[in-house]
C-alpha cells in the first residue's frame, strides 16, 4: 500500500486508514483480527479508533470495546510500533442509558451530553485511552468534536501538555468549522502550543445538499483552506456513506443519505455508476480512487463490517481512472 505524507510531520501514513469503530462489538473479536490483520500485512500502517467507540451500537455497549481489541491485538502480535495508531477523546457520552428511546439512539440529547475538551478530562481521558490500548503513546489524538464550552486555551494547553508528557505525539481535530480551525491554529502559533495536523471530518463524492449546516461535513470553503494549508491533512470518515453508492435499494430511505438527496447527488451517482462500469470496477470503490486522487489530500478512512467489505474497499486501491473520468466525476453536478 501507498503512504502520504501527514501534513508536513515528514511522517508517513498509508493512503487508506482503517476506521475499527464497529471492531468488538458489531464486528466480532475474530473478525475483527482477520480485517486488522489484512490491512496491516498489506502495509497498511494507519489505525483509527476513539474512546467511545462504540457504546452507539447497542445499549449493553460502554465505549471501551474497540480501544481494548486494539490493545489485545496490540499485545498479542506485538505489532504496536508497526502502527500509526489515532484515537479520539471529549465524545464519550456521560448517562449513555439516558439517551436511549425505543432501542435507538437520541443524538440531539447525546450530543448535548459529550465530555467536551476541559483540561481535566482530556488528561483523563487519554490516560484510560493509553490503558485500553496498552500502549504507552498514541501517534495522533483528536479532539473528537469540537466544543464551544471550554476556552480554546485551556484545550490547547492541555494538549500541549500531553504531547510534552509524550502521551501523544500529533494532535488532530474532527468534527470542527473552518473559522474554529482557523483560530485553534493562530492560538497555537501564538503559544507555541502544537498545532492539528489532521483534520478528521466527513467527505465523499456526494455533496452535501442546500441547507446542510453541520461542522462534520466538508463544504466548500473548508476544502479550499485545505488546499491552502498543506500541513493540516484531510482525513475522510465515512468515505463511501456506509456503503450506498452500491445500491439503489441501500439508499432508499438510509439515514447515511440526509444530507445529500438531491438534483445533484442523482447527477453524481449517474456519474460514478458510468465510470465504473467502463473501469469493471464498484461505485464504491470508484468514490474511494476518485478521493485517493483528489485534491487537497484525502486518506479516505473506510470501516468495514466483515473482511469482505475490506477486501471490497482496499481493491479500489487498484482502480485506474483516466483523465477523462476523473473529469467527468469532477465536473458532474446539477
Ligand atoms: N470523527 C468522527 O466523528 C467519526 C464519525 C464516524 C466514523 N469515524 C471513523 O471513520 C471510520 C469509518 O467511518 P464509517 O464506518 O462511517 O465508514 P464507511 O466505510 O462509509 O461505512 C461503514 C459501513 O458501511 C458498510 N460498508 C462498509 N464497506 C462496505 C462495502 N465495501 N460495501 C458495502 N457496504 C459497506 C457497512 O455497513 P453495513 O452494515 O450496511 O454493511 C459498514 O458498517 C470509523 O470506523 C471511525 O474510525 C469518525
């Protein structure tokens, strides 16, 4: 597998990362190994979990499940030091049995219940993240979302902290607008506090439709700031929209498609299932070589289900686009 540069660490990560949110609980332990497996022996090197991963799957759930795989897998390969390992902190959900209605999960009432960034739960956070994983660094630590309740300084300081105490060696930030971006970096380059070198937001082929306002997704205007600051690297969650561009009947009425049905998304879901079928390949795995081929950089961060669906998304590693169909999927749009 191919490596990028991330942002301008002069570190290199593998062009495809591996999401293990759904790893220990979705997916099984077994299952899980066979996938880590897979991708690390293919040279992927470019892991991604978080320390609420995935308490959302199920009410039985806690969160630690994917941080403790990883740290079992960790210790029984002894492969940690083959890994560029992120996780994520400030997301974990406090009274997670309360925001369960009818077996689902009330988002708006648990976004409203995040941990957030203050200095002592970053601290404890990473430390219980560090515990889980077994490991005594982590390589990229996000703030899982951004928040508006703590001052930026008392984040930012607590980070800078933490990569001095060695805990983590890069920050990242997910979930976050393009002007907070902005000012996290003009702080940090006020401070000499580090600064992200990652960026982790939602992003895929499909655009987001009119009206859309959230800071997950990717617009416009934050592409744009991307391509002018090349030390900040996209990382693409969500890639493929959980799998919809395969079929018609999956989008139908899946919530992965909110916030793009459309003129436009119709046009651009036209365009992917013409080019792959002149390129024999899936519309998935043409979304995924169109992003590996985008600019600004993209490390499309793909989280699979079953090995299948890995060995599916790691195929479009191999997908060859001509100029001709990079521009028509460029250019689609209504
Ligand atoms: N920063 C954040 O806030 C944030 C948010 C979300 C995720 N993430 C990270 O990003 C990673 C990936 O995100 P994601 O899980 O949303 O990505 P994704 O790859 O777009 O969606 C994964 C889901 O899509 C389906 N799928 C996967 N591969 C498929 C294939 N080849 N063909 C058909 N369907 C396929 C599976 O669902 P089915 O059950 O339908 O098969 C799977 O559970 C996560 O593991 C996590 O590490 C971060």
């Amino acid at each position: 597998m191919k490596t990028v540069g991330l942002g301008r660490t002069g570190e290199q990560v593998s062009q495809l990362a591996l999401g293990c949110m759904i790893m220990g609980t979705t997916t099984d332990e077994q299952e899980s190994v066979r996938i880590i497996n897979r991708y690390t022996y293919a040279g992927g090197n470019f892991l991604d979990t978080a320390n609420c991963y995935a308490w959302f799957t199920r009410p039985d759930a806690t969160g630690a499940e994917s941080e403790e795989l990883l740290g079992r897998w960790f210790a029984a390969t002894g492969r940690r030091d083959e890994v560029f390992l992120a996780t994520k902190g400030s997301a974990m959900v406090w009274d997670r049995d309360g925001v369960w209605r009818d077996g689902a999960v009330d988002w708006a009432l648990a976004g409203s219940r995040f941990e957030g960034t203050a200095a002592a739960t970053l601290h404890r956070a990473i430390d219980e993240s560090l515990r889980r994983l077994r490991t005594d660094h982590i390589d990229l630590y996000y703030v899982h979302v951004d928040s508006m309740a703590t001052p930026l300084e008392e984040t930012l300081q607590a980070l800078a902290d933490i990569v001095a105490a060695g805990k983590a060696r890069y920050i990242g930030w997910s979930n976050v607008r393009t002007w907070r971006l902005e000012r996290i970096r003009q702080l940090c380059a006020q401070h000499g506090w580090p600064a992200p070198v990652a960026l982790q937001q939602q992003h895929s082929y499909l655009r987001p439709k009119a009206g859309v306002d959230t800071p997950s997704i990717v617009g416009p205007e934050q592409l744009d700031y991307l391509r002018h600051h090349d030390d900040l690297t996209l990382v693409a969650f969500s890639p493929i929209l959980k799998g919809v561009y395969d079929s018609a009947a999956k989008r139908v009425g899946h919530w992965a498609m909110d916030n793009y049905t459309g003129p436009d998304a119709e046009t651009r879901l036209a365009a992917v299932a013409k080019v792959a079928a002149e390129v024999g390949a899936t519309p998935n795995q043409v979304v995924l070589a169109w992003l590996l081929r985008s600019t600004p950089t993209v490390i499309p961060l793909v989280g699979p289900r079953t090995l299948e669906q890995y060995d599916s998304a790691a195929a479009a590693l191999d997908v060859e686009l001509s100029d001709d169909q990079l521009a028509l999927l460029d250019a689609a749009g209504a």
